[in-house]
C-alpha cells in the first residue's frame, strides 16, 4: 500500500492497527505507470469477525490531488497577499513621514487622507480583477476624475489598451495622483483654460520591451522654478526608479509641467510572479 520512501509510518500503522483503532487521513505520494503523481488519503480500518476478533484491515483511499493543488494555490495567496500588505504598509509609513513634514496640521491631514485614498482606488481595481492586472487606462481616469469639467475638455488621454501588473498599477496610482494634486493646486487643472495631455506607447512596437508615458500640461500659470523637491516629486521619481527600475523625466516647462516615464516591461514569467 506504501510507497517505499514512506515505510517509515508502517510502523505507526500498524500499531494503532493492533490497538484496534483507525488510521485516517493517511497521505501518500504515488506514481503510476505513466510517470504521473497521485496525491492519496487513505483511511485504514480494522476488520472484525462475528466474535470481535480481528481479522485484517480494509483500505479506502481517495484521490486529493484537487485538494493539495487548492491548499498550495491557497499558501501562494497568503504568501503574495503577506508580501503585498508589507510593501502597502511600507508605502503608507513614507506617505505618513513626508506629509506630516513641515505642514500645517490641517494641510497635513488632508494631504495624507488623499494619498491613502489614490492608494486605496487602485487596490479597488486590482481587487476586481483577483491582484492580477489593472488597466493603464482606468488606473489614470480615476486620479484625473475629480476634475473632470462638462464645459470643456480638461485632458486628453492617447494610447492603446494595456494591462498594468500589480506592483506597476500601485506604483504609477501613486505617480498620477501626485501629478494631478500639483496640477490642480499649481499648475494647468488650477486654471479654467487649462489642459492635461497624457499619451503613452511602446518602445519597439514589434516587441514590446517598455512602456513609455508623457504628462505634458498646457496652459496653466507659468511654471515657478523653487529649488525644492516636495514629496511628489520623490514618490514620483524615486518610486518609479525603485519599484519599477523605470526611468523619469520632471521638466518644468515655463508652458506647464512634463513628465516623462518610461518603464521595462518585464516578460510573462515575471508578471506571473509578481502577480500580473
């Protein structure tokens, strides 16, 4: 019944054998002729006669290779969604250290309640669609939503249709909401002529080896070098650079703000390990 790299629980077996007792949920690991493995529960009972004596043993085992294939589909769940939480927690405690920074505590608060709102959208569309992907397209809409105008057109989006993996889809929500928070504060979306363009295409359309992104706003109050570099700038170039090995151009064009972002794509086996 036992395959011999299991001959070690005969011994087991057998004594609760001897005791009379049953052995259930019993697993074993067999490969039948074809090569094939077979994940087996045995339940091993014992058989009596009509005077109580035992006679022998009966053996029923059941197929559990559905089962062992759900438990393992089950830890590879816990173990991404625990990998995920840690980077989300990691997200929020530098959201947390620069908003609270050098601000007032109302503007502190709201700043703060806003990106864990943008972070939290994206988790909602990737949630709908089991971690895997988020559309490029929704993940953008959704940032520029809230200033959406019925009078007029306050930006123009251009590109195709393209899947984002789940780091990929976090890391450019985060990106997108800070541009569209300094554009409405500061730059095109703060003026009712203003305009945000954002188009994005591939590298190499044949084979795709990186998407390429541009942020480019028009007719805004003219751009204001400072000097310092505000939390949206980090999460914007330090973010992209570290999550996604990406590439980012800030240019503050006297016409408006441009952003430049391209980004490797990584191949099929490695969207599938990061969850896309």
């Amino acid at each position: 019944l036992l395959p011999e790299h299991q001959f070690d629980g005969v011994p087991h077996i057998l004594g609760k054998l001897a005791r009379g007792e049953r052995v259930e949920d019993f697993e074993i690991r067999r490969t039948t002729k074809y090569g094939k493995s077979i994940d087996i529960s045995m339940t091993i009972s014992p058989v009596r006669n009509e005077r109580g004596v035992m006679i022998g043993a009966s053996t029923v085992g059941r197929d559990i290779r559905e089962r062992k294939h759900a438990d393992d589909l089950r830890a590879l769940m816990i173990n991404e969604l625990n990998h995920r939480v840690k980077n989300t927690l990691a997200t929020v405690q530098s959201i947390a250290a620069q908003s609270l920074k050098e601000a007032s505590d109302v503007e502190s608060r709201e700043n703060f309640d806003a990106r864990l709102v943008a972070l939290s959208r994206t988790h909602d569309l990737l949630a709908r669609e089991s971690w895997e992907r988020a559309s490029l397209r929704d993940v953008l809409l959704q940032e520029l939503e809230p200033y959406r105008s019925n009078e007029r057109a306050r930006f123009v989006i251009e590109g195709p249709d393209f899947e984002l993996w789940p780091k990929a889809a976090l890391a450019l929500g985060m990106a997108f909401h800070e541009l569209a928070t300094n554009a409405a504060k500061y730059g095109a979306l703060s003026k009712p002529t203003g305009q945000v363009r954002v188009m994005w295409d591939f590298l190499r359309s044949s084979e795709p080896t990186a998407l390429r992104l541009r942020w480019a706003e028009t007719g805004g109050p003219p751009v204001k070098k400072t000097g310092h570099k505000g939390f949206g700038s980090t999460v914007i170039e330090r973010g992209l650079s570290l999550e996604l090995d990406g590439e980012i151009r800030l240019d503050l064009d006297p016409g408006g703000v441009i952003c430049t972002i391209e980004i490797p794509l990584p191949d099929a086996g490695n969207q599938k390990r990061e969850g896309g």
